[in-house]
C-alpha cells in the first residue's frame, strides 16, 4: 500500500497568530534587542510567532477618553472559511506589572524576594500566585470535548490545546481556553466579536460582568502546603475534607463570587479578515475596536487582552453534543468518537473509520474507494477549535482632572517599531493610530506615544540604531493635484499627504494649538531641552503633549519627519475638524444604539440587521447645511423654520436588508404654536424632500426610517387654527357690530341694559 502525504494545511493546523498593535501588544516580549523574544512562557500562553510583539513601554488614558484597539489575526474572521470570536478584556491590580527580566515568574514561592512572588517585582505578572495554584489543583472540567488527546492529569492546569499542562506565567490554561469561563477569573470583558451574533444574548448573560460565579474556597494554607484536589461543583465542595474522610478535617466552603457589577460586553459580528494574511481589512484599514475607557476604572496597572478562538467546520460544537462522550476511548480505539459518516456521507462512523474518516490526530484516509493509496491529513486535534492571544504592556487609566470634565477627549498614539516591513513582521512599521480622525471643534485631543531602545541595531531605520522616535509637524502646501479631493472635505486643506516636507511652524496653522505646542510636538518638548534633535536621538522614548482643545475646523495632513524615508516611510496621519461632532459605531444582529451629544440617539432593535453595518453620524448647523444645499442649486422647500440642526445618517440608502427599521429619537424645539414635522432629504442632490410620520411630545421627536440620508425637524404653520382664528375674529365682529346698530335703533333697551348692571354692581360690592 502507498502512504501519500498530502501538505493540505488546514486552518487551525498553521500559526493562526493574533498581534495587537495599539495599545503595543507585547507578544510576552520584554525588551529583547533581537527579533526573536526570549520566551514564550513569560507571562501567558500567546501560540503565536516568536518575532511577533513590541518591546515594553507604557501609556497613560484619561477616564472616559476614546482609545483605537487595534490588531491583525492571521486567519479569517466573518468568513464561511472558519468560525470565529474575539474577546477583549482588561484587569488591574496592585501587583499587575512587566517585571525586568524575561525569566518566567517562579512556581515555587521559597525562589521569590521575601518569599512571596506576588510582590517580587523582578518577575512581570498579570494573574496572581494565589490564582494560578488554584488552577493547580482544582479539578477540571470533566464534560469537554478533548478529542483523542491525552491529558496528563485531570486539574484545570491541563487542556485539549494544553494536554501536557505547560505552565505560562500564572495563567490559567483552562480559563485561557474557553469562553464564558464557568470559574471566577480576574477579567472583566468589554467586547465578544463573533462571526455568529445570535450567540451575543448567551455571551452578554453568561459574562461575569453581570453574572456572578461559584467556586469552592479551600484554605490557602491546605492548598499550598498539600497535595489536595480542589473540587469544582458544590456536592464535591461541601463533602471536602482536610485530612480526607476524617470527619472532624477541615471543611471547604462552596461560594458565590459576586458578579463585577458592571455593563455585560459589546457583542457584535466580527470584520471581515481573509486567510493566511496579517494585513488591514476592508478598506485599507486595520481591524478595530473603538473602546470608551470606563469612567469607573482608576488605576496606574492594568493590562488588555485579546484572545481570537477559530476553530474548522469539521463539526459544528453548538449544534450538536460536542463533549466527553466523544473523547477517545480505549476499548474502542485511539481515535475520537466524533462521528463524521454523515458530513461525509457514509452510511455508519464504522464505515466512516474503515475509510479513515475518524476525528485524529493525523488520519489517513481512502479518498478514493478501490484505490490502494491513501491521503495522510495534517491535522493536530489539539488545535481545532484553537485560542491565539496577545496582551498589552502595563498602561494606567486616571481620573480626568476638573478643567476636562464632560469633554470629548481622542487618543492619538503611534504603534510600529524601527525597520523595514521584513525585519519587522508579524509586527508592523511605524504609523499614528487612529491613522484618520474626525474630531468636532471643541473636543480634545490627546496627542502620547512610547517606544523602544533596544530594538535590533540592524534594522532600518533613521537615527540612532535600535531607537523608536516620533514627532508630529504639519506637512508643505499642496505642490500638485491630488485624487478627487472628496477626503479633504469639509474645511481648508491644510498640508499636503503626499508631500514629505513639513511647514515651518511659523506659517502653520495646526488645530489652532498654540505655537508652542506645535514646537513641543516638533521638537518633543518639553521634556526635551536643545540636544542634537536633527533626527530626534537625544530625546527619550516617550512623550506626552497632554490633552489639548481642538479650535480651528479644516482637514491637516502631518507626518513624522524622522521615519519618512523608503525603507521605513510614510509615517503620516489626517484630522478632519468639523464644527459639529459626528459618531460611528458598527452594529449588528443583535443591535444597539448611539447618540450625538444626546440630541440624537439612533436604536437598532436586534434582529434588524443581518450583518454588520458601519453607521455613521453627523451633525450639521442650519447654516452650514443651507451651504452645502446651495452648492447643489437648491434649498430648503418645506416647513417655515428651524425645530433642530440636521443630522446626517450614513449608509444613506437602504439600511436593512430585510426592510427592517430603526428608531430615531430627536430633541426638537416645540416651543412655537406652530407645528413640528420631521422631513428627509439625501446629501447627493438635496432635490427632494419627504415629510416622516413622527410622534413630537415634550421636545422629544420620535420616529422610524428604514435608510439613511439627512433629517432635519422644521415648524409648519398651523392654516387649520389660523382659518379658525380669523373666522373666530371675524364673528366676534360681526357681534359687536350687530349690537350696536341693536342699541342704536332701540335706545330704550340699551339703557334698561346699563340700568341693570349698575345694581348687579351695587349689590355685589355689598356683599363684599
């Protein structure tokens, strides 16, 4: 018989890979001045590429402020290819840290400082000592699905993806490895990114934000100075005994851990991302998350994690009993007991195995029957159904100081490291993140970065070997014509991005900062006093403008002058300032709703969309609007004047594909006898406009579109109660009119009339 190995790489069988790269992900990267890091049990299990992540450097976020989570994954999202999920988290903690070595965090306390490794800074550590020797011993998860993998022991320590128990860090290999974890664990999530957002209900019920845990609580002294199994259900827990079966031992106690008591996470369908590529997403642009910084959070160490679950479509784990029963049994054979016959259309999983069809590692298999070959599968059990993930560096997140309270503050940060594409890779070059901003006068801006000395001293670059620097100078007027000119609207253009020379401060006009600001981001002030600064080498890794207010609209084009160069270019970022605030927010199956300073808010009831759609919002003054629909020959046909400014909804065509609608609420000015309607133009031409059924009470307006397009609430004269009032008057007349000619023609009535009130006027002042 022949033996033909098939190279059919399969998608969780290649380094899946998942690299965060703003805030810098570390990849378990330390400071290493080499490609490679030093080791990948640092600190977590990543399973990703040992050139991958970015030395350590730390930033700071102000409660509140909007920070751009981005990353590339090696293997698709939102893609019949694979099922998908992205899990954001974030801890903090006291002892939450980088450390200063690349040595793994001791297992054993007597080889810490003080004998407590919680506390020994030397080690960098995200989950605890205390954490990690539960995990030790507590009994796993009996019930999942290990395929035909051989777990060493039965504790939480060891996994279908980690059989052999492996120790990274202090973390947790179970709760590393599935999704909601059913233990307590020190995460807290903030978004469930999923190709299937009919999952999203379970996920933000089942999160620990808002559902508490039960664990069974042994003494820390049995479990440290013992050899014990910690049970993990409440019948085990409560007949738990230290010395076992003495009656009299000591007892462990089965208790709820309160749940976080905070909003379950953002759940929605994930980017779209395509195989085999650690590149952008549609559009050009990287896959993201625009991530709220939660105001209750304040704290100088906290951590992000992203984890990316794919897994293949050789069975589907929600639809059909993917658990214990179908592990590899002895007696049976060493293959799973996944039975495949019916997706490969055999009559019987035994004719299904006689084939080699069987869920294996590794199976050969007769593709053809009556052929005396067979096809040998590259495939690795322990790794379908698959967790890569990437942690952040320490970063802090303060409370904003009193001068920026109820303002809008964006983050603007540099991700990358010194080198070419190559030398870099699976990390990226240099670029400003977000890339592009839109921003509203009056917002602020938070212009910080960090960076490394140490990276390899033979990658590219400019300056000083080894060094990250950045700075941030408006570029040259335009010098040529560039593209359609539709992306530097509205507003001046200020500098040109495809020039590489910037524009002397002194004739530059740059978010209306001042000139001192924009020699500080020049010139990496004020930390930085003179020194030789023609490629910025005598200034530190780090810098901080602080929040700044944004004054002066337009579109500016900027770049950094040192990384400009063709082996490492094209360090350049866009802030479009507009005069009013805009909002995108992606939204899916299972819904959601975003506002514009409250003015607006839009509702999407789940179920609406059968996709994700990129909602995109923008506020517009009367008179900016009455601009913009001049400049298309027209103007505003309907109403008499302005209820509201004009809110622009964008996509502007139909927003459902199943006709569904969204739910607009508008804050109006009611305040007029007049009515008030809502009426619906697009921002193409402008040429008509259609009046939308609303429901206006209380300067609230409320009403239903099925597309985008641009809304505005105007006053309408009430003709009705006006043709009403002048009858009304006119009546009135015809009355006053009548009775005098009455008097006059009977001057005897009139006087017996006037005769009459005076007494009904005497007799009630008598009264009184």
């Amino acid at each position: 018989m022949y033996s033909l190995v098939a190279l059919l790489t399969c998608i969780l069988l290649a380094k899946g890979d998942i690299y965060m790269h703003n805030p810098r992900g570390s990849n378990n990267r330390l400071d290493e001045a080499r490609r490679e890091r030093n080791n990948g049990n640092r600190l977590f299990d990543s399973q990703n590429n040992n050139r991958g992540g970015y030395n350590v450097g730390s930033l700071y976020y102000y409660q509140g402020s909007q920070l751009q989570v981005e990353w590339t994954n090696q293997h698709s999202c939102n893609s019949a290819n694979n099922h998908c999920e992205l899990i954001l988290q974030y801890m903090c903690g006291d002892n939450v840290r980088d450390g200063v070595t690349t040595s793994t965090i001791p297992e054993n306390p007597m080889s810490c400082e003080n004998y407590d490794c919680n506390t020994d800074t030397r080690y960098g550590m995200h989950e605890n000592y205390d954490s990690y020797l539960n995990c030790k011993l507590r009994q796993r998860n009996m019930g999942l699905f290990t395929a035909d993998q051989r777990l060493r022991r039965n504790t939480a320590r060891y996994t279908r993806q980690n059989p052999g128990g492996t120790r990274r860090g202090y973390e947790c290999p179970e709760e590393r490895d599935y999704y909601p974890y059913w233990h307590p664990s020190p995460w807290k999530d903030i978004a469930v990114m999923t190709n299937d957002a009919t999952r999203c209900p379970f996920y933000q019920s089942e999160s620990q934000n808002v559902k508490g845990r039960w664990a069974c609580v042994v003494p820390f002294n049995i479990m440290q100075m013992h050899s014990v199994t910690v049970p993990n259900n409440q019948q085990d827990c409560e007949n738990f005994r230290y010395p076992k079966n003495n009656p009299n031992g000591t007892r462990a106690e089965w208790k709820e851990i309160p749940a976080w008591g905070i909003p379950a996470p953002e759940c929605r369908e994930t980017e779209f991302s395509r195989d085999n590529h650690l590149g952008n997403g549609l559009e050009g642009y990287p896959n993201l998350y625009n991530w709220t910084i939660p105001s209750d959070i304040n704290h100088e160490r906290c951590v992000l994690r992203l984890r990316y679950n794919i897994s293949t479509a050789e069975f589907k784990g929600w639809d059909q009993p993917a658990n214990s029963s179908l592990n590899r049994n002895r007696r049976l054979g060493p293959e799973s007991r996944l039975d495949l016959s019916e997706k490969y259309k055999f009559n019987d999983f035994n004719e299904a195995k006689q084939r080699g069809y069987v869920f294996k590692t590794n199976p050969e298999v007769k593709v053809f029957e009556g052929l005396d070959f067979t096809l040998r599968l590259a495939i690795n059990t322990a790794q379908y159904g698959r967790v890569f993930q990437d942690r952040s560096h320490t970063f802090a997140v303060r409370p904003r100081p009193e001068s920026l309270t109820g303002v809008q503050i964006h983050n603007v940060n540099v991700r990358g490291k010194r080198g070419n594409i190559v030398q870099v890779y699976p990390a990226v070059e240099y670029d400003f993140v977000p890339n592009t901003l839109q921003i509203a006068r009056g917002e602020y801006i938070h212009y910080q970065w960090t960076g490394s000395n140490t990276n390899p001293h033979n990658n590219d670059g400019q300056g000083q070997a080894g060094t990250d620097r950045s700075n941030v100078v408006l570029q040259a007027s335009q010098a040529y014509n560039e593209g359609s000119g539709v992306a530097y609207t509205p507003g001046q253009k200020n500098g040109h991005w495809g020039r590489s020379y910037p524009m002397h401060i002194k004739n530059s006009t740059f978010l209306g900062l001042s000139k001192e600001d924009l020699q500080n981001l020049a010139l990496l002030g004020p930390g930085q006093f003179r020194g030789e600064m023609s490629e910025l080498d005598d200034a530190g890794t780090y810098f901080d403008l602080g929040p700044r207010k944004v004054t002066s609209t337009g579109t500016y084009h900027y770049l950094c002058t040192r990384n400009n160069n063709f082996s490492n270019r094209s360090q350049k970022g866009r802030i479009v300032c507009t005069n009013a605030p805009s909002m995108l927010k992606s939204i899916g199956w299972n819904g959601g709703n975003f506002t514009i300073g409250g003015k607006v808010t839009v509702n999407v009831p789940q179920g609406t969309f059968q996709k994700l759609v990129k909602l995109h919002m923008e506020e517009w003054e009367p008179s900016i609007a009455e601009r913009k629909i001049a400049e298309k020959g027209q103007e505003v046909t309907v109403g008499d004047s302005y209820a509201s400014n004009f809110y622009v909804i964008k996509p502007e065509g139909q927003l459902s594909d199943n006709g569904g609608t969204v739910q607009v609420q508008m804050k109006v000015d009611d305040s007029s006898t007049s009515s008030v309607n809502i009426y619906r133009t697009n921002s193409h031409d402008f040429a008509t406009w259609t009046k939308i059924p609303a429901q206006v009470e209380n300067g609230i307006a409320n009403f239903q579109v099925s597309e985008g397009g641009v809304y505005v609430a105007r006053t309408d004269l009430e003709i009705g109660a006006i043709v009403g009032g002048i009858i009304a008057a006119i009546a009135v007349v015809l009355i006053i009119a009548g009775t005098a000619v009455y008097c006059r023609r009977h001057p005897e009535k009139y006087q017996a009339v006037c005769t009459r009130t005076r007494n009904i006027g005497r007799s009630v002042q008598s009264q009184i």
